[in-house]
C-alpha cells in the first residue's frame, strides 16, 4: 500500500512539474507574440558590444533603457538568441494588448467557473445550501 501511495506522489509531482514547465513556455512564447504584435522588432546581436550588452539582460523580461536621450524596450530571448526591442509607442500598445489579454482571460475563467458550478452541480458534487 505504502509503495503505491509513493508511486502516486511521484507521478503527481511529475505531472505538476511538467504542467509548470509548460505554462512558463506558454508564457514566453505569449509574450513574444505580444511583443511583436506590439510592434517590437526582434534584433540578433551582430557586433561585440551588441553580445556584450546582450549577455548582461535578464532573460525573458523587459528592460528599460536610454541612450541618447532616446527610451527603448529590451527583451532578451536567451532560447532564440535575439532581444525584442521597442520604442516608447510600441512599449504602451504592449501594455495594452497584455490588458486586454487579461481580461479576456478573466471572462473566460468567470464563465469555465459557471460551467464547473453547474457541472458540479447536475451530477451530484457539492450540493447548494
């Protein structure tokens, strides 16, 4: 009994790293999609100062930046190899596609509640009070 009950643990310790491993790829790849449709440019680095600056940012986070006087966005995608970059203007369309995003997001997990209250409900969970 006690093997299986180990075995279960195992396998449902498993199944959670791989579900945490898959959301923070999602993650990624929805950010790099937002970044793009934000309009940021993705850049490989070229030159030995670009690798430089390029090795020194956080991955898979967006940093601010001046030079010049000039803003830009940055971010690095260590897998890829390339930064994203952006200005002030695609830095805000960024900002607002990932709220919109969100509350798309909170619609839809309102309505799957619904839909697993009433669920739960005709086949005899949790009964109302």
């Amino acid at each position: 009994m006690k093997t299986k009950t180990t075995s279960t643990i195992l396998i449902l310790a498993g199944a959670a790293v791989s579900f945490l491993t898959g959301c923070a790829e999602m993650e990624t790849s929805n950010t790099k999609s937002l970044l793009s449709n934000a309009g940021f440019k993705a850049r490989t680095p070229q030159t030995a100062k670009q690798r430089e600056l390029y090795a020194s940012l956080p991955a898979n986070k967006i940093e601010c930046a001046k030079v010049n006087g000039k803003v830009f966005y940055v971010y690095k995608d260590e897998k890829a190899g390339v930064a994203y970059v952006g200005r002030e203007p695609e830095h805000q369309r960024y900002k607002q596609l990932c709220a919109q995003q969100h509350v798309a997001q909170a619609t839809e997990e309102e309505m799957n509640g619904d839909l697993a209250w009433n669920w739960n409900k005709q086949w005899g969970g949790a009964r109302e009070p």
